[in-house]
C-alpha cells in the first residue's frame, strides 16, 4: 500500500460531503477513513433504531464518498479484523494506511476527541482537528458570548444569533416587532384530539438499510428497542425530502400544539429531523432558511416559525455551547444530590402509568419521543424519583435516533434533572400530574388521579412533586423562580407530609407504578 498524505476520518456523525475535513481533499493522495465499531453501541447500552440508524446512514454516506471519487477505507462491524473501538481500529489502520498526517472535523463528543488524540500521539502522527462548520456558532464564539455574564439564558443568545445571522430580521428588529411567542405556543388539543394529522413521512429500507436491520438484530437482540417500524432517512436526498414535507405539512401547526400530546400519537406536528440534522445530512441554516421562506410565502403563520427557529438557531446552538464548555465536568454534576436507581422498566416500557407507558413504548418502537414527552413525562418523573444525573444521561443517550452526547448530555442533566445546579434551566421543572393533564387526555385512561398526592389512587407525579418540594425545602426557598412553589408546602399538615413521603417510600420501593396494571 502507497504512503497516504491525509487519512480522514468520518465519524458516524459527520456525513457531510462538504464538512471542513474535506477542504483541500486530494484523491491522488488522500483517503477517507470510516469505521463501524461496536464500542459505539454498548458504551451505553444503545437501543436497535438508534444504532441501525448511524450504520444505516454511515452505509449510504460511503456510497456517496465512493460516487464522489473519494477513496475510502471502510471497516464493517461484521468484518473479521474489526478491532471492536474507534481507537483501536484507527490505529490498526494507521499502521496499515502509514498516512502522514490524520485530519478530521471537530467531534461531537469529548470521549471521541480524546481517544482520537491518543491515537494521535501514540502513532506520533499530528492531528488536524478542522472547525465543524455545520453549526451556526463555534465555540469559541459561544465562550465569548459566555464570559463575565453571571447566569446564562438561552433567550438572550438566540437574539443575538437572529440579529447576527439576519433570522426572521425587520431592519435591526425582530419580524412582527416580537422575540418570542411562546405565549402562543403551549395550547393542548381539544377533546376532539389532533384529527388527522399527516403521515410522517416513510422511507423504506432499501437494501443497504435490510442489511443493517439484519445485522442490529442478530449481533444487538438484547438490546432494547424495536426495528419493525424502522422508517428514518438514512441519505441526504431522503432528509431534504423529510424537510420540504414537515415544511409543507407540518410547520403551519408545529407552534400552536408544539407542547400537546395524545396517547398512541408519537409523530403529532414535530419535524422529526433531530436525527438527520445531528447525522449532519441536514444543515440547520437550510432547515431554518425553508422555514422563514414559508413563513415570508404566506404558507406558515410566525408563530410556528419562530417556534421552530428557535428550537435550531437557539437551543441547539445553546446546548452544544454548554456542552463544550464545561466538558469533561459537567458528566458528573449532581447538584440535588440525586441517588436512585434508575426503574428497570424505563427499558421495556412496563409501566401501569399512561402518559409514561405511551411514551416510553414509542420511544422503544421508533427511538423518538417529542420535546414536552422527554422533559415533562419521562425526564421529569426520574427528577423527582431522585435518579443518579448519570443514570438518567446514560439512558437519554442509548434509546433516542438522535442521541449524541453533545446534545443530549445539556438537556438532560442541565434541563430536565437540574443536575448542573440552574446552568441551563432557571429552576428545576417539576410539575404534578395535573400539568400531563392539562397538556393530554392521559389521565382519563390512567389508574391514577392526578388530583390525588397520596392514598391508593394518588398519581405517582403528583406524590413525586410533593415530595420533592419537601425533600429540597430548604435549598430551594432561597432560589427566587421557586420560592412561591416552595411555599405551598407550608400548607401540608404534618399527617399529610407524613402520607406523601409513605407514599412516596412505596413508589422508590418498586411497589407502586412499576408493573403493567
Ligand atoms: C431529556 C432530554 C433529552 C434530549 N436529548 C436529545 C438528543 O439526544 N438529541 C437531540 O437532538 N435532542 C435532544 N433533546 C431535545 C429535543 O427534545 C429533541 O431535539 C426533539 O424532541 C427532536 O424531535 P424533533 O426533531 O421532532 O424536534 P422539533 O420539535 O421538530 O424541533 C426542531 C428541531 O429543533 C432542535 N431542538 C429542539 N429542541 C432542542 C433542544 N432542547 N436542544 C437541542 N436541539 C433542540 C432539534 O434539532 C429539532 O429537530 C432532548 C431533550 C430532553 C428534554
Ligand atoms: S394520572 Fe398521573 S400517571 Fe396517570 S396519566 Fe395522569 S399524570 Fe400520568
């Protein structure tokens, strides 16, 4: 084998043909590395969708390389010198490859970072670590815009990025003279339900992707998850399809219902593209370009775009900012002092609570699950259980198609469990059941009783809320946006404080919520 000048190497999540690693590409005498590695799918223990996703995509991406003239080096998960990590099959390569120097878009995860640098530095092969321009702002930008302020709010960067990157711009003030219009956007649906919402848009496997499902399901079947309704972009051309349909179909309503949610209904008005944006077959700047142009078309109300605006120029930039800034700490924050284990059954969906059995159940049958879903259905009930911050990431990360940790670590531990002590959010969101009821008719097919917080039919929510407020009581009546929550304990008579933590005891036993009724 010729002396390679650059080997450069794509991660599952870096398919983009144009992504910065490739600047300056020669296939006279560079060459693209990419492997599958089983580390990938048990570091956590990766659900079936999301790991056949990434080899599924990562699949169709070597075609595209191949179609593009790029010589490629790629190792399937199957082949039989798989060295079974990243690292080591990197290195195996080098050796092999004796490129000259090793060349790559900045990663999404620390680990990955790392273990590539060693490599690096044990093969003595310097390191080209490229800008990942894929996202809006880089993180020396975020860490600019970071420093000296006391406490960050996602609201005020997101303005600053809309003025910057001219979004949804009326001269230098926002288009409808507003910000923001949340306000707009919390409705549920009436008991009528959500009618006939569009058919999510099915992309099925063609042969590249059967061979992957084969594959996840032999070498992968205890792992949680189901394949049968695998239906996910897996190329370029099927993610741009998926944007003009959510654009078309979707958009008009995503604000107005983006909180709602009705049983067996897991697709509703979302865009479902957090995946073929993370994979990077997406950019966020033509996702968000589609979306004001439909809004300027007269086709979506300003509202909804907005809405959606800020979900990718806001909070995804936001979160990636958080991430790379305070990694490698952040993994271990666990600011409530949160011990418990996480319920077996977050695994299998077994559960005798509706609003958490429907979303635990499409979570494992097609790795996605809406915002409101994993933060004030499934995120909030392991909050207020007391579950480990790092139990919590671990599970976030292994069951969603569009779990990358730069992503998903942020709004896990920060948003949902408070873990990073008010970094992200400006209190910890906990709500009893009432608010899954206002938001869902859930309730109505439950055992429980969202009005109840103790007693045979209390609504394990509503027990958790209140025991959460007495078990933090101290600690957070000094935090200003909760002291008001806070001061509805005082309310509870000792019998009844006494009744919520009994309760409460029989939940964390297992005795109460856990098994199918
Ligand atoms: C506990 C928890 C874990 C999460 N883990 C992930 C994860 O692993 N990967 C991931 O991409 N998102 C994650 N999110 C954010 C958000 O829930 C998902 O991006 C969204 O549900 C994906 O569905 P969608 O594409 O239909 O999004 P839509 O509702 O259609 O929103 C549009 C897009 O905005 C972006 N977006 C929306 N909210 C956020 C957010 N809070 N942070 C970053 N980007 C956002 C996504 O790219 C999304 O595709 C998590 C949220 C919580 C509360
Ligand atoms: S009663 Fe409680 S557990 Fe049952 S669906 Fe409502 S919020 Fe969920």
């Amino acid at each position: 084998m010729a002396e390679r000048r650059h080997l450069v190497v794509v991660l599952g999540d870096q398919l983009d043909l144009e992504a910065a690693a490739f600047d300056g590409f020669d296939p006279a005498v560079d060459a693209v590395w990419m492997a599958e590695v089983a580390e990938e799918s048990t570091q956590v223990w990766s659900s079936q969708p999301r790991t056949a996703l990434f080899l599924a995509a990562m699949r169709h991406f070597a075609e595209a390389l191949r179609a593009a003239g790029r010589p490629l080096h790629y190792t399937r998960l199957d082949a039989p010198a798989n060295a079974g990590s990243l690292a080591a099959q990197l290195q195996a390569d080098i050796e092999r490859l004796r490129p000259q120097r090793l060349v790559m878009t900045a990663p999404g995860d620390w680990r990955v970072l790392q273990a590539l640098r060693s490599v690096a530095d044990a093969c003595g092969l310097p390191l080209d670590v490229r800008e990942d321009r894929h996202f809006f702002v880089t993180v020396r930008e975020f860490a600019a815009h970071a420093k000296g302020r006391k406490s960050l709010r996602m609201e005020y960067f997101y303005r600053e990025q809309r003025q910057r990157h001219r979004v949804l711009m009326d001269g230098d003030g926002p288009v409808g003279g507003q910000w923001n219009f949340d306000a707009d956007n919390r409705e549920a649906f009436d008991a009528a339900g959500p009618g006939a919402v569009p058919p999510r848009p099915v992309f099925a496997p063609d042969a590249i992707t059967r061979e992957v499902l084969d594959l996840v399901e032999a070498r992968f079947a205890h792992h949680p998850g189901r394949l049968a309704g695998f239906a996910w972009p897996v190329t370029r051309a099927q993610a741009l399809q998926a944007l003009q349909a959510f654009v078309r179909e979707r958009l008009p309503r995503f604000g107005r219902y983006q909180d709602a949610m009705w049983p067996g209904e897991p697709w509703l008005y979302h865009s479902h593209l957090s995946a073929a944006l993370n994979l990077k077959l997406l950019n966020p700047r033509e996702v968000v370009a589609a979306a004001e142009q439909a809004f300027r078309d007269g086709a979506a109300p300003l509202a909804s775009v907005e809405g959606f605006i800020r979900q990718i120029l806001g909070w995804r930039e936001y979160v990636r900012g958080i991430y790379w800034t305070q990694m490698p700490g952040y993994a271990g924050r666990n600011a409530l002092d949160a011990g418990h284990d996480l319920p077996a059954w977050f695994w299998t969906g077994e559960t005798d609570m509706a609003c958490l059995r429907d979303a635990l159940v499409q979570t494992l049958d097609h790795g996605y699950a809406h915002h409101i879903q994993r933060l004030m259905v499934i995120g909030l009930y392991a909050l207020m259980l007391g579950v480990q911050p790092r139990q919590v990431h671990e599970w976030f990360l292994a069951v969603y198609v569009d779990a990358v940790e730069w992503v998903e670590l942020p709004n896990t531990l920060g948003m949902s469990q408070y873990a990073d002590g008010g970094l992200m959010a400006s209190k910890p969101y906990v709500a009893t059941g009432k608010y899954i009821q206002r938001m869902s008719p859930h309730c109505q097919g439950c055992r429980y009783d969202p009005a109840q917080s103790s007693g045979e039919r209390a609504c394990p929510y509503t027990t958790l809320y209140w025991d959460f407020l007495l078990r933090h009581e101290s600690r957070l009546a000094r935090h200003p946006r909760m002291a008001l929550q806070v001061k509805n304990v005082a309310r509870l008579d000792e019998p009844q404080r006494q009744a919520v933590r009994a309760r409460a005891a029989a939940i964390r036993r297992g005795e109460v919520g856990g098994a199918r009724g």
